[in-house]
C-alpha cells in the first residue's frame, strides 16, 4: 500500500492523525488503522524585492549609500517557523575592480532579525578610492543574503538582481585660503622672497586623476574690471612647485603656486581688481566652478 500527496505549503509541525481502511469488494471493512504523520519543517530561502539596480555617482571618497532592498525576509510570509533567524550578507564584484573600493561594497540591513510578517530594508554601502577608481568606469556587484537556519540559505541577487555602478568624472574644484590677495605695485613673480611675490597657493582636485595624468590641464583668469590688461607685464601663470604637480598616486589633489607680475607705477594704488579662476581637468576636459578672488593694490 502506497500514499502519496503533501501538505499545504509551509505546513509542519503538529502531527496529522490518518485513519486508514481497508474494505473487501463486498464493502466490508477489513482492516483500519490510525497514523500520526509528522511534517518536518524545511529551512526556506531568505526573500527580498529589489528597488533598483543602477547608481551614477562621481568617483569621490565619500560615504555613498543606495536602497536597494525592500521586504528582506528569512523566508516567504507563510513560514512562520523562520522567525528568528539572523540574517548576513556578502557582496562581491563581479565586473570591474574591486580595488576600486577603499571600503565595501556592503548591504547594511535596518535590522538583521526581520520577521516573515515584518520584513527590513537593506542598502549597499561603500566609500571608492579616489586614486583606483579612475572614470570612467563600470562596476558589477552580486550579493547575497543568508540566514542562520540547518541547513544554511542563501539568497543570490544574481543576473538582472545584480547592482552596476556607473563612475563619471566629476567636474575638478579649485580651493584657496583666501580670496583676496594684497599686492605692492612694484610686486613681482620672480621676486627673491614670497613675502614680497604676488602670489598665491590654491589645491586643485581632479578626482578622474588616477596618476595617469596631471589632474589638471590649465588653470585660467578672467576679469570684467577694463584694468585688468593693464595692470599685468605679464598674464597670471601657474608655476611648477618642486616635486611637480600631481605625481603618481597623489589622489588627483595638486598644490599651485599662481604667480602675478604687476606693471610697473600701475597707476590704481588702492584699487580692488576682482576675477575668476577656472580649472580644466585633464581628461575629462570638466571645469571647475568659477572661484572669485580679488587683488588689492
């Protein structure tokens, strides 16, 4: 004698008493028997819906956060038995370089012991180094969520489940102590010492750098006051500080000393030039926002 059949899904537990009969041709009862039936649980996999799979981001070393799980379960609505499982997670780059990375990526869960009929969120965490994570760039993720259950489940977000990063260059900044800049009007970029330069020292920050380039490619003025052509033997310039801009593995971070030569008995003594810096990221070719500084004469 064979039976055969299931249980409703996620059933277990509770045994179920069967009676079996067995009945003649005539319809007489030959035999009848009772048999408890126990239905053992059976570990389910871990569940979640995916929110979205893409990020666009500029390749800065900041904290970067993105939701990309709701309803995160250690199992289906229905197995209350998975109640109290602690959930874990693994992240791995499939595509791309994981050196890209300075930390993560991570799925950080709200909670890590959800219910199956109050789930949690779980978002993908990660800080890019600014040096390795040379734009452009494409990163593939694949992580997985496990539970602690016998034996253990895993939940793959594999294929289209799968989170890509996108790395574009982002625009170059160009940051000073100070925007106003005091200048004797016999001052001179080649005098023998700064105090007595016109001169200032700004950070340019090209974060597409890599150490494969200059981080920056020109750094410009622009000015709107008519004295501005005037006032100057030479053009501002950007000189070289020893060592060199940018070298290898500096982070896109460059050190400038831009130099000004005033004409000679420039006849505003007293006057508040302003202008605009402007630098170009070499690469990229991105811009920085316009900084307004001023000399004062």
């Amino acid at each position: 004698l064979e039976l055969s059949g299931g249980p409703d899904w996620n059933t277990n537990g509770v045994p179920i008493l069967l009676t079996m009969t067995i009945q003649d041709s005539t319809g007489a009862e030959v035999v009848s028997r009772d048999v408890d039936l126990t239905i053992t649980p059976v570990n389910d996999v871990p569940v979640a819906t995916v929110v979205t799979t893409t990020a666009t981001i500029t390749a800065v070393q900041t904290p970067q956060s993105h939701n990309y799980l709701t309803a995160v379960a250690p199992g289906p609505a229905t197995a209350t038995d998975e109640d109290g499982q602690v959930l874990s997670q693994s992240c791995t780059v499939v595509a791309g370089s994981a050196a890209a990375f300075a930390s993560g990526p991570t799925l950080v869960f709200a909670s890590t012991t959800p219910s199956v009929t109050a789930p949690t969120t779980a978002r993908l965490e990660y800080t890019l180094n600014p040096v390795t994570a040379a734009a452009p760039l494409s990163l593939t993720i694949e992580c997985e969520v496990s539970d602690d259950g016998t034996p253990v489940q895993t939940l793959t977000l594999s294929g289209a489940n799968r989170f890509v990063l996108t790395v574009t260059a982002g625009p170059p900044t160009f940051t000073v102590a100070s925007s106003v800049l005091t200048c004797l009007e016999d001052n001179s970029a080649t005098a023998a010492t700064t105090a007595t330069q016109c001169s200032f020292t700004a950070a340019v920050t090209s974060m597409d750098d890599n150490g494969a380039n200059n981080g920056f490619s020109a750094v410009t003025f622009a000015s709107t006051d008519p004295q501005w052509g005037t006032m100057f033997s030479a053009l501002p310039s950007v000189a070289a500080l020893p060592g060199g801009p940018c070298p290898p593995g500096g982070g896109g971070v460059c050190s400038v000393d831009v130099r000004f030569t005033l004409t000679d008995n420039f006849n505003s003594q007293g006057a508040t030039i302003a202008f605009t810096v402007v630098a170009t990221a070499a690469g990229s070719g991105q811009q920085s926002a316009p900084t307004t500084m001023y000399i004062s004469v």
